[in-house]
C-alpha cells in the first residue's frame, strides 16, 4: 500500500525507515531519497512513527 503517491514511497518503505532510525517524516523522505511535494502523506506517517514508538514504550515496560 501507498503512503506517499507523489514519491511511490510504500507503507514497507516507512517501516524500513523507521527501523533504521527515522523519527520524523523529513527524515523517511531522506531514507526514501526523496522529498515532501504535496505533503498529504505527511499524517499518516506521523501516525505510523507514533504507533512505532509506542510500540517500543509497551515493548520496553
Ligand atoms: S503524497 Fe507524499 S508528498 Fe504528496
């Protein structure tokens, strides 16, 4: 599935970013060499960092 149409940046692409560090979304565009054009994808990664980190939270409790 599709998070970002303008750059065909995939919901695996985020995961993978996330995994290696990313935090932001500036920083998934970077691992993704690309950048924010219309920025409607930039909510959904927000959510998929949040749900990460709280992942992390539980896993480490
Ligand atoms: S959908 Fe990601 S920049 Fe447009």
């Amino acid at each position: 599935m599709y998070v970002c149409n303008c750059n065909g940046i995939r919901e695996r692409d985020v995961r993978h970013a996330i995994a290696a560090g990313a935090t932001r979304p500036a920083h998934v565009f970077k691992a993704c060499d690309s950048q924010a054009q219309c920025a409607r994808c930039v909510c959904d990664m927000r959510k998929m960092l949040d749900e990460e980190r709280q992942a992390l939270r539980f896993a480490a409790e």
